[in-house]
C-alpha cells in the first residue's frame, strides 16, 4: 500500500492526498510573503548596486528573452513537481502557476516600491527605460526572492 502525504488547506477545509509533500508550492501565507518582499528588497538593492548598468546595456529583444524564459522555465520545473505529486497536469500546472503569481506580484510590489524610493524610476521615465529597469530588476530579484520564499517553505515541510 502506497502512503500518501495528507494536506489540509486551512481555510477551505479541503484536504488533498499528495505522492510527497508539495505544501511548499500549495500554500502561502503572510510568512511567504514577507519572506518574497525581503527577498526582493534585497534582490533590488543587488541590482541598482551590481547590475543596472549590465541590463541597461542589453537590447530589449534579449532581455525579453531572458525574462520570459526564466519565467517559462520555472513554470515547468514547478508544474513538474506538482504534477508528480498530484498525477494530473491540470492540477500541477494550476499548482504551480498560482504559487508563481504570488511570489512575482511580491517581486514587483517590493521591486518597483524601492526603485521609486531611490529614485532610479519616477513618474516622467519614458515607458521603455520603465520596462527595461522592472524587467532587470526581477530578473536579478528572482535569485534571491525564490530560494527565501519557495527554498524556506520546502525545508520547514520537511
């Protein structure tokens, strides 16, 4: 008999059977958060310190490029996982795109909040220098604000 990880969602009261522990891409909370607007935070201070000037010099097509790959490739490491666990791709995909939006929509709260505050974008920036800084600055973000959010979560569960 195969032994299966049991998850109660709290707040709907719905519990879910799982091949392994998946609650690090299931659920998130305020700890999440706080943990994706720090790592953002810090991911942006990298940024405007190390990196602006590299993403700046980059034409926009590959900076695109980078930026939605990255994107895509998460996305199917994450449905991948989740699919293991829950056996349909439906439920993975949606798993994994729902934790995705989370920890990106704290990556762009945190990210475009601290480079208002510095000043590196304010409301008279033409659209494109706009774009090019946020799409940079996540990218960069996403190396810091992944492993506390997503890496923090997965340890506890275990």
């Amino acid at each position: 008999m195969k032994e299966y990880h049991v998850s109660h969602n709290k707040m709907t009261g719905e519990v879910f059977y799982d091949r392994f522990n998946i609650d690090f891409l299931r659920y998130f909370g305020v700890s999440s958060a706080i943990r994706a607007l720090a790592g953002s935070l810090v991911g942006t201070i990298v940024y405007i310190k190390y990196f602006a000037g590299f993403f700046y010099s980059l034409d926009m097509s590959t900076l695109y490029l980078l930026f939605l790959g990255g994107g895509f490739f998460w996305f199917i490491l994450t449905a991948a996982i989740a699919y293991v666990a829950v056996g349909s791709f439906e439920k993975g995909s949606r798993i994994a795109g729902r934790r995705g939006l989370f920890t990106f929509s704290m990556m762009l709260i945190g990210g475009i909040t601290l480079l208002f505050i510095s000043g590196i974008i304010t409301m008279d920036v033409p659209v494109y220098y706009f774009v090019k800084t946020i799409m940079g600055a996540v990218i960069v973000m996403s190396f810091l604000t992944v492993p506390l959010d997503y890496g923090y979560d997965y340890f506890k569960g275990r």
